[in-house]
C-alpha cells in the first residue's frame, strides 16, 4: 500500500476519474467525424481530458463553421447519458469530505458538468472549476491553480485525482501530488500513485490537515 498523502485539499477530474462517461464520449466523436470523414481513432486519441471546443477546433476541417459545430457537440453531449455511471467508490469518498476541502476542475462546461454528476448522483463541491472558467485548458494548469487558490490553499497542498495524460499533465504542472485512476500510462504517469477506482481510498481528518490512505489491493475496474 503507498504511503498516506497529506493535503490541505483534495482536486477531482471529472470525465474517467468520478463519472465514467466512456461510451457517450466515444459515440459523440464518431458523429463528429463522421460528419466531416475524418478517422475517429485520431480524435479519440487526442481528446481525453481536453476541452471539447479545443479538439474540435484541431479537427475540423478549413471553411467548416467552428462555431456551429461546437454548440452540436455540446446539444449531444448534453442529451446522452447512456450508460454515464459514477466510478466505483466515488460516492462513497465525497460523502466523507468536508465542505469547503475539495473541487471539481473539469474540461467539461458547466452546464455539462452539473448534468452529468446530478445524473450519476454525485454531489457538486462549493468550488467548481470548468472549461468555462479558464482561458487555457488542460494540459495547462489553469484549472487546477484557480481552483487551489478559491479553497484557499496553494495547489501543492493539494492531492489532485486524475486519468488522462492531459490531466495528469496539467495536474503536475500545477504542482498537486497527483493520484492516476485507471488504467492509462503515458510519459505523465511515470512514477506516480495510481488507484483502479475509489473502493479503498480511505480520507482522515487531522489537524495537520487530510490524510489520504490509497488502496491499490482493489477488484479490477468495471
């Protein structure tokens, strides 16, 4: 079992890391491509993490309305929830934080956001940082310092839950100690803590501020 992270506050990825939205952001892309011919296996490569407007803005191609083609993409992702679930655990562990000690930095909007953690059950932190709220998205550390600074706390006080290489990324360059959930690996991941899903992951209040006790001995993630 790794060491105990000790933390001011605890920073949560959205997408992969507390709701699996896997199967709705697959499908989302291959409409996407496959309205404009382009291969889905390139989009699918780059887009986990990232702003959907940012991949989106990568892809299309020259003299397609940008702009239309983002408030599509945003209409469906919006509309389906097929098969949108909570990771496992992830219920459980925000039900044990206090107030005001953990957030939400997603490179979902907000509307976005709101919808997928209400349908899943999952309760929304008083600090929620979106797309909407920064200028630069992930792989910048734009979110994850904005939300450390409105809890009141410098971000390498911080334990900062992420899964893709673009979060991961974001989250080192912010400073956090970083957890992976999930089974991605990538130049980011080299080295860190890593969880299959929350099942296990134990917090303790202390005075020196919250005890994270990681628990890598977990069934294999569903």
């Amino acid at each position: 079992m790794p060491a105990p992270l000790t933390s001011r506050a605890l920073l949560f990825d959205m997408d992969g890391t507390l709701v699996d939205s896997t199967a709705v952001i697959e499908r989302t892309w291959r409409c996407f491509a496959d309205r404009h011919g382009l291969d889905v296996a390139d989009i699918l490569a780059d887009s986990h993490g990232r702003r959907g407007e940012e991949t989106i803005a990568r892809h299309l191609p020259d003299g397609a309305d940008l702009a239309a083609e983002i408030a599509l993409v945003d209409e469906q992702e919006m509309r389906d929830l097929d098969g949108v679930v909570a990771v496992a655990g992830a219920a459980e562990l925000l039900g044990e934080l206090p107030a005001g000690r953990w957030a939400l930095v997603t490179s979902a909007n907000a509307a976005l956001a709101q919808r997928r953690m209400s349908a899943v059950g999952l309760p929304m932190p008083d600090v929620v940082v979106t797309a909407d709220d920064v200028s630069l998205g992930k792989p910048d550390p734009e979110g994850y310092r904005k939300a450390a600074a409105a809890i009141g706390v410098l971000p390498e006080q911080t334990v900062i839950f992420e899964d893709a290489e673009a979060g991961v990324a974001a989250a080192l360059a912010a400073g956090g100690r970083t957890v992976v959930v999930g089974s991605h690996a990538g130049p980011a991941t080299s080295g860190l803590a890593r969880i299959q899903d929350f099942r296990g992951v134990r917090v303790r209040h202390e005075q020196t501020g919250l005890v994270v006790e990681l628990s890598t001995d977990q069934p294999a993630r569903r």
